[in-house]
C-alpha cells in the first residue's frame, strides 16, 4: 500500500515503528519499485538527532545539522536544493516535530514536491516510534505502522535460527510462536537467545515470553499488570451460576484459538459487567482472568490523559495496541461510567478529549482482531450511551444484584474458610436467610464474617459462633437499608436495559 502513495507523490511518509533497520529497507524498496526515477544522481539524506545529515545507504556521516532539526532543514529548502535530493529521511523527529520551524519547514517541502509537477523534489520519510502528528501537517502526512511479525513469519525465523535439534514438538514451537506475536524482530531474537541458554528446546520457552510480556507492560506506565487474586473462579466467588458456565464455554474457545476459528467461531470479546455497588463485580473481573489462563490488564483512562492536543488520543491507541500485544489477556475496564464521564449527550462536564477517547475505544472494541478479552464493570449505566451495549462489541451484558439465601450462604462459607475457620462445622442458614432478607451485599457479607472473626480472637474463643456471626449481623447496616432511594434507582435503571443474570 506504502508503493500507492509514494508514487502518487504524497509528500510525507509517516512510518511508526520500533524497528528502524526494517524502516530502512521498506524505504529502499519504494526507492527502488519507484515509478519514475530521477534523472541524474540524487543523494538520499537520513538526519538523526545524534548524528545529524549522513548518507542513508552508507551512514557515512556529514557533519552537519546535529541537535536540531529545524536548523537542519533551513539550507535545503531552495527549490534548486530540493530538485537535488531524491529522498529526506528523518529519525527522532517526534521531539521536534511540534517546532513552528520544523513544521513551516516541513510545509515548504511537502508543497514543492505536490505543485513541481514532473520534477523530482525530495519527499520526506519520518521514521519514529510515536505518532506526533502537528494539526499544519495533517493533509501532507500518510501514516503507516510498520506491523509486528505475524505467527507465520515468527514460525520461519525459528526454523532457520535454531538448530532442528533444539525446536522440540511441532505443538510447542507453534505455541511459542503465537506467544511471541506483538513483540518486535529484535526482541524475538533476544528472547531466542535466552530460551536457548535456560531451555534444552526452543518450543519450551513460553514462560520465558510471558516474564517478557510482564516487562513491557511494567515500562509501559499505561496499563496495570494485576496480580493473581487467591483463589479461583469456582471457589473463590459464591453465585454467578451462569456466568460460570458461559465462561466455561469461552474457555474452551480461547483454549483451542485455531482450531475454534478455523472452524467458523467468531473472537470472544468479553461481557460487561453491571450491578449493585460491593457485589463482587472487581473480583469476577480478577478471577475470570485466572480462570482463563490469562494475563489480567487493567486501563485506566485517567492516566491517559495528557497535557498536549492529542497526547490523551495516542495514549489510548498505544494502550489497546500493548493490549493486543500482549494478547491472549484479558483486559480490565473498571468503573466504565467513570472512564468516559460525560460523554453521554447533555452530560454536565463533557469533554471533547474524553468524547473522542470513547470513540476510539468503541471502534476498537468492534474491529479488533487479536484475542484481547475486555471485562468492563459498572454501577451506573444511565451515564454511558446506549451504542456501547449493543451486541457486536461486547459478547453478552450481565447484572450482578444482591446476593440470593443460596449465595450468600456460599459467600458466607468462602469468608470464614479465608480466615481459617471450618465453615462445614456450623449452621449457617438462618445467618444467610437473615443477610439476604436484608439485600446484603458481598462487600457486606465479607465484613460480617471479619467482624465476627476479631470478635471470637478478643474474646480467646476457640472458634466463631453463630452467636458472633449474629451479633455482627446486627451491627451492620446493609446498602440498600443505608441508601434505599439510589438503591431503586440502580434497580430501575437494569430493569430498563434487560440485562442477563449472573446467577
């Protein structure tokens, strides 16, 4: 595609990318496929911060032009120069792009090569790895990311780097090569190395990948890598019935991908998660990674916003792009209505940096192509427009409400087995009668059993009683006794959207 616009002479080609030596030779390529070559001999320039003008085939370096970009491209600028210069290819420009100098000089350019028709004036490849981008450039620029290396591609290097000794199982190298897509060709080779040295086969390295993967999510400060949470799905969350059983189902896709795919399934895509304040909704959202297998990622758009125009926009798009990198994973969208406050139409405090944003990551979520499983909770889904709940970008919408007499006796069970009391030994069903008679909470069934554990330490009991358990019922007051009026509210609202049960 890059051939298309280099040959109808658009004037700026923007290529992100980590990888500058496959920058060099994709620009090699379009030199060399051009459709029309320059009459005489014309140089090509590459300028880098530290090395200012060489020579970009030979890097034999110039001299002149190191530091500063506007001042570099101040002599080039005369029609006479330009018709010289087959090719500008500018490296670590995204420092200096924002420069009212560079930008007028890089105007200058780009307009001498669209208006000189038939004479050969330089075009301007930037090489970079963000996307900074001034609004005065925006109809000179086409930008293009040069993509990872596909499973593929990553399959053929390991073949003809690594010994056939030292691959293992067909299976294994395969699965090795799915982990590693998203990393770029030099990391692939370092981590080849390192697998090497640790592993007696390549095809056992996938751990290895994942303590990778960890790292660029550490460096990256946009998303959050969480922890495991104690526990699993099944023993470590009382109800949720049928979520349970559809996740066993999305387990079995993700778990087979090929397979699944080959076969007509679409990409799971994750549910959204509403429901009552303290109902377990984080902790489903912690344990589904478990259950799954996979890496948990946690977004948080407020620290994606930034203090330049468009910053906020290129940390959303960096975010989803590590996220699909770092894929399989399940990415963790808390508190949704507050991510995107505003931008439901007519909201007090909408912001146009947050509207778009949302926008973006709704797109995201309908077009994305890799295995990345978006878990997003909320309370209050009267402040989110209606389109993101459509089907289509996420797989189902559930609601999680208080917790029924079976469930909270089970919630019940799972907290007093935290704190190493035996559970099995007492009858606890009027205390789960009474809790969800009263519509407690699992935030506030946790606080019970705590209360009622601290009671029995003071007192030297030898374990806890019903009798504490019943005394701590009664001194808390349930959600839904304290705020009866907003309760309603949430109740009404998840009536309106026909969500489906948890349980």
């Amino acid at each position: 595609m890059v051939i298309r616009y280099f040959n109808a002479r658009y004037p700026i080609i923007y290529l992100q990318t980590y990888e500058e030596d496959q920058a060099d030779l994709l620009i090699k390529e379009l030199l060399e496929m051009e459709k029309k070559p320059p009459e005489g001999p014309k140089r090509v320039w590459e300028w880098t911060m530290s090395k200012g003008w060489c020579d970009f085939y030979s890097k034999e370096r110039q001299d002149q032009g190191v530091g500063d970009l506007g001042s570099a491209l101040s002599p080039l600028l005369g029609k006479a120069q330009l018709r010289s210069i087959r090719a500008l290819v500018l490296k670590d420009s995204h420092h200096f792009i924002n420069n009212a100098t560079v930008i007028a000089a890089l105007k200058t350019i780009a307009m001498a090569r669209m208006s000189e028709a038939g004479i050969h004036c330089a075009a301007v490849f930037i090489v970079t790895t963000r996307r900074v981008i001034p609004p005065e450039l925006e109809h000179f620029i086409s930008l293009f990311e040069i993509p990872a290396p596909d499973k593929e591609e990553i399959l053929e290097r390991l073949r003809n780097e690594v010994p056939p000794e030292r691959h293992g199982s067909e299976e294994d190298l395969n699965f090795l090569a799915e982990a590693l897509r998203g990393l770029t060709n030099h990391q692939i080779t370092h981590l080849a190395q390192r697998i090497l040295a640790k592993e007696t086969f390549i095809g056992k390295g996938v751990h290895l990948v994942i303590e990778e993967k960890r790292q660029i999510i550490k460096k990256s400060g946009i998303l959050e890598l969480v922890p495991p949470e104690p526990g699993d799905l099944n023993d470590g969350l009382g109800g949720f019935k049928t979520l349970k059983d559809w996740l066993e189902r999305k387990k079995k896709v993700l778990g087979n991908l090929s397979e699944a795919t080959a076969f007509g399934v679409d990409l799971p895509k994750g549910f959204i998660l509403a429901g009552m304040p303290g109902c377990g909704k984080s902790l489903c959202a912690k344990l589904t990674a478990q259950f799954l297998g996979l890496t948990l990622l946690r977004l948080d758009v407020g620290r994606l916003h930034g203090r330049y125009v468009g910053e906020s926009e290129e940390n959303m798009r960096e975010a989803l792009k590590l996220a699909e990198d770092i894929s399989p994973c399940v990415l963790w969208v808390d508190e949704l209505e507050k991510a995107f406050a505003g931008v439901q139409r007519g909201s007090a405090g909408s912001s146009d940096v947050t509207a778009r944003l949302f926008g973006y990551f709704l797109t995201w979520l309908q077009d994305r192509k890799r295995p990345v499983f978006v878990v997003a909770t909320a309370n209050d889904l009267d402040s989110l427009p209606t389109e993101l709940m459509r089907k289509g970008r996420f797989d189902d919408n559930f609601l999680v409400n208080f917790p029924t007499r079976d469930e909270a006796l089970e919630i019940l069970k799972i907290h007093l087995a935290r704190r190493k009391q035996n559970p099995h030994g007492m009858s606890l069903n009027a205390i789960a009668t009474k809790v969800a008679k009263d519509s407690f909470s699992g935030a506030d069934i946790e606080s019970l059993v705590s209360s009622a554990v601290e009671t029995a330490f003071c007192e030297k009991a030898q374990k806890v009683s019903i009798k504490h358990l019943d005394s701590a019922k009664a001194a808390i007051k349930s959600m839904k006794q304290v705020f009866p009026a907003r309760i309603e509210e949430f109740e009404k609202t998840f009536e309106d959207w026909k969500l489906t049960s948890v349980g």
